[in-house]
C-alpha cells in the first residue's frame, strides 16, 4: 500500500457536487485517484455539516477504491460501528474530539478496518505519541479543518518529516497522510515534505484536467 516514493492520492468528496456524488466518484477513478476521502462533520467539532455513515455506506456500491473516512465529530466512540458496518476501509478520528483515544482505536481495529489518529495545526505531536505504535495511518491537518479551499499552513508540514523520522526509527508501520491546502502551486512544497497520503478537494474537483493534477504527485515532476 505504501510506496517510498510515490503517494497514494485521495480526492475529497467535500468539494464535489453532493447532488450527483456518483459521477464524482466515476471522475476519480478515472483520473487515477487512489482513495476515496470522505470529510464526515457534525456541526460541532467543525462548524459545518457534511454527511453521515448512510452516505458512505450507499456509495460502497459504486467503487471498489479504499473509502478513507474522516471523521471531524466529537465523540467518534458512538459512530464507528455504524461506519464499520457499510464500506470504511480507514476510519481516521481527532486527537481532540474525545478521550480515550487508545480504547477507539482498538475499537476500529477490531472491526477489520484501519485506523487512523488526527491532529489539527494547534495540537503537537506529542500528543498522539502513545498512539503511534498501534495505529495505521496519522493524519496531519495542514489547515484547520472545516473547509475546503484553505491556504495550507507551512508549519504544520514539520510534522510530516518528524513523523516519517519518527517511523524509520521505531519500526512504526503507519501511513503518513496530509489534508488540506494541496494544489498545484503548493505541490512542490508538500513534495518535499513526502507525505505517502495527499487528500486534496477543491483543486481536484476545479482542475480543468483532474487526471494530470493527479500526475503531478505520481511522476518525478519538474515541482520535487
Ligand atoms: C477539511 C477537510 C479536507 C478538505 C480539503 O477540513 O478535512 O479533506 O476536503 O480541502 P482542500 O484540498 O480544498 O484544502
Ligand atoms: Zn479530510
């Protein structure tokens, strides 16, 4: 799954139309995204609303891609059965949306699904440091989540490259993942900091060719 050197890209369901979610399916298959990222949010831990397990469940119908569901909730706890039960392959929940962190990761896992540990720009690392053993992807926000379309925060891309150190060092077996502010001007810095998961919504669903945005993070382009 993982590849040293070319990252897995997983378009975000958040900027596409939610009335023909689909075809935005069909568009990232065509174009050669990876996964499918979903950006689940309850009006709380992010301001706005997006959809629930029933949306993800009912589109498992129309793809064989990983789902990749992110859940901006608070209380992740009371939902991940009804995640587990219908298409999530990675359930991905945020440092500071509940307590007991450990004890709902080893709930994910034992449904058979990967799980994943978030952090907004504002939280360290530290913060997740007990949880890096056990879990199979972190997830670096690289903005404050809510919304597409946001100026990527440079900052945060340290994170990455201490994670990357940090899984060399220990033997850790986690994807590293970044979301928010890809695009095409910001490709050459994400690049660099290696992530070998790119979410990116809004400058792949407003590209003009979505396919050759895709590219840019596949190929030794000219922005590395
Ligand atoms: C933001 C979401 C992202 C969002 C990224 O809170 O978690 O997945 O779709 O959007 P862009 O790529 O437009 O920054
Ligand atoms: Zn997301």
């Amino acid at each position: 799954m993982e590849n040293n050197n070319i990252p897995i890209v997983a378009p975000s369901l958040l900027s596409a139309d939610f009335s023909d979610m689909e075809t935005a399916l069909t568009l990232i298959e065509k174009s050669g995204g990876d996964w499918v990222h979903f950006d689940v949010m309850d009006g709380t831990f992010v301001p706005d609303i997006t959809f629930g397990h029933k949306m993800v469940n009912d589109m498992r119908k129309r793809s064989n891609l990983p789902f990749d569901v992110h859940l901006m909730v608070y209380h992740p706890e009371t939902q991940i059965e009804k995640f587990a039960h219908g298409g999530a392959d990675y359930i991905t929940i945020h440092a500071e949306a509940t307590i007991h962190l450990n004890s709902i990761i080893s709930q994910i896992k034992e449904f058979g699904i990967k799980a994943g540990i978030s952090i907004v720009p504002s939280t360290e690392l530290s913060r997740i440091q007990e949880l890096l053993p056990v879990v199979d992807l972190v997830l670096v926000m690289t903005v404050n989540p809510g919304y597409g379309g946001q100026k990527l925060i440079p900052e945060t891309l340290k994170k990455i490259i201490a994670l990357k150190e940090l899984k060399q060092k220990m033997g850790y077996n986690y994807i590293i993942e970044m979301d928010g502010g890809v695009n095409r001007e910001s490709c050459a810095q994400v690049l660099k900091a290696g992530p070998e998961a790119i979410v990116t919504g809004s400058a792949f669903f407003d590209d003009k060719d979505p396919a050759a945005y895709i590219q840019l993070f596949k190929t030794e382009c000219n922005c590395r």
